[in-house]
C-alpha cells in the first residue's frame, strides 16, 4: 500500500497548483493524449471562426457578422431553402507591397420558420455585415358575418 503524503498548499499557489505526487501521472496522460490525438489534427479555423450574431425583434430577424478586412464585392450570400449561406474571399492583388493574408469565411445558418425571404436585405458598412429579414405578419382571426 503506498504511503499517505500529506499536501499543504501555499496561499501564493492557489487552486490551480497540484501536489507533486501526481505530476508524473498527469504528464504521462497528457502525453498519451497528444500522441493519440496528433493523428487527426483538427484545423486551427474550426476555433477561430466567426459566428453569426442574431438579434431577434418583434418585426425583424437580423444577423450580423463583423468582416474586417473584407469589402463588399468580396462577400457573397445566398439562399437556398431555409439556409443562408455566406461566402467571403479575399485575395490580396498580386502587386501588393504588404504581404496580405489569403483570409476565407464560409458559414451556413440554417433559418427559422415565419420569415419573409423575398423581402430580405443586406447591408456591409465598416467591415460589419447585417442581414434583415422581416417576420411574416401574424394571422389576426378575422370576423365573418354570419347572414340570415
């Protein structure tokens, strides 16, 4: 049976420190880990990439997304059943005297129902592009007269 080693923890470590007993096991699992997981390297996008911003009204969905860097030929939306997709390439002009970055956004959404996509607007002013789509008015009972 392995001995109990009593731990004190200083006040300057704090929660985050761990007694030195367990060190070697949590290095060994971290390495394990990285060897297991290192195969299937998961793309550093997959974490930076932007997301949609939705503010929902009474009258109106509106999605934004900051594109810094991007102008507006650059971005391309498109609709296809209840979907919203948009695409945004920059390409830096072969020219140039900075070295720009090739950047690349590409995001789906998938839209609730009761909204007006024919009526649908978008708009990209300092690098922050909104998309209005207005809801589709309620359905108020209407009153038949009921004649004799």
């Amino acid at each position: 049976m392995f001995p109990l080693i009593r731990h004190r923890v200083r006040p300057e470590a704090g929660l985050a420190r761990r007694p030195e007993f367990f060190s070697p096991l949590a290095n060994e699992f971290e390495t394990l880990m990285n060897r297991l997981f290192n195969r299937w390297a998961i793309p550093e996008e997959w974490f930076t990439a932007p997301a949609w911003e939705v503010a929902e009204a009474e009258k109106e969905v509106v999605y934004r997304m900051p594109l810094p860097g991007f102008t507006p030929a650059e971005v391309n939306l498109s609709i296809v059943g209840n979907e919203l997709t948009l695409k945004a390439e920059h390409v830096p002009p072969e020219g140039a005297k900075t070295p720009e970055e090739e950047r690349r956004v590409e995001l789906v959404v998938t839209l609730p129902a009761g909204l007006e996509l024919e009526r649908m607007e978008a708009m990209f002013r300092n690098g922050l592009l909104e998309v209005h789509i207005p809801r589709v008015p309620a359905v108020v009972p209407r009153r038949i007269e009921v004649k004799t």
